[in-house]
C-alpha cells in the first residue's frame, strides 16, 4: 500500500524537487485522490523550470525526469477527473517536449483520451529512488569546514593577550578588574 506521507516530508525539505512531486502524484493517483495528484503534477511540471529533463543522477537517482512524462500523467489526473478537453491539450504540449518526435505513446494516449478512456500515470521505476551507489558512498571523507577552535582575543579584564592559539591556562585571582577597571 502506498503512503503520501514519505513524500510529504521530502517536499517539505525541498519544495523545488521536481521528482519529489511527480512521486507524490503518482501515490495520490493510487490512493484516487485525483484533485491532489493534479496539482503535483502541476507542481512537479512547474519545478522542471522549462527545462525538458532533469537528470537526479547527482542525488543517487538513476533516473531522468522528462517533461513529457509528467505531463502524461497530468493528462491521466485530469482524464479520471473527467476533464478530456484539458487531458488532450495537455497531451498536444507533451508532443512538443517529447525528444526527436518519438511520439507514438502520445499518439495512444490521445487516442485513448478522445474514445474517454483512462491513462495510466508514469513513475519512477520501483527500487530506483535515492539509492547512492556503493562505491560513491565509500569514498566520501568527512571534512571539517569548521576548523578547530581558537582563541582570537581574551576576555578576561587582565589580560592583554591576543593570538590565535588554544586558551592559557587560567590563574587564582587574575581574573578580577583592575582598580583602574573598577572606576
């Protein structure tokens, strides 16, 4: 059974993740929460930022997220919505972002939609999520970007020391204010 849940959480951390989106509607499809499933795809189509893919393999997705996919399942949202006029323009702008006119699943799919029959959305293939590849995960050093602590200048009211080593020891009564200090 699928949950929304985990995908919720994700595009709460990242509300820009395109592929996060598509996912998530793709659960609500399953769960036939239709309304919901269409705006992800919307979201999902507006975070691909006019852009025809987006390759998540940086992020340890073996996969490319194609403009048109999302848009097919956009088209297969609005189609159990009962909104076919929308699902077939939403299909003709699909054709325009599908590479090198390889466009014969969209041609199905429009035929589908004008004799009123459902599409089935894409995903991501299962066992294709965010999974790093071994070795990448292997090699990864920790770094301290930080640095180690030290000491710029003293705060304490005797001492004129500044540098950049670690803190002195500290002595009985050093710390108080001078006399000069006091007034």
């Amino acid at each position: 059974c699928f949950s929304p849940q985990a995908f919720d959480e994700t595009v709460a951390k990242d509300n820009s993740l395109a592929v996060g989106f598509f996912q998530r509607g793709f659960v609500h499809m399953q769960l036939e929460m239709y309304a919901e499933a269409l705006s992800d795809y919307h979201l999902a189509f507006k975070h691909l930022r006019k852009n025809p893919f987006i390759d998540y393999k940086q992020l340890g997705l073996r996969h490319i997220l194609y403009a048109w996919e999302v848009l097919y399942s956009t088209a297969a949202a609005q189609c159990r919505l009962q909104q076919w006029q929308e699902a077939r323009d939403t299909l003709d702008k699909a054709v325009v972002w599908r590479p090198e006119g390889r466009t014969a699943i969209l041609e199905l799919a429009l035929e589908r939609v004008q004799n009123r029959l459902f599409l089935e959305p894409m995903q991501v293939p299962p066992g294709e999520f965010f999974r790093p590849r071994k070795k990448e995960v292997e090699q990864l050093d920790s770094k301290d970007f930080l640095g180690k602590p030290k000491v710029i200048s003293s705060i304490i009211p005797n001492d004129e020391y500044i540098g950049f080593e670690p803190l002195r020891p500290q002595k009985q009564g050093f710390y108080e204010p001078s006399a000069d200090a006091r007034r």
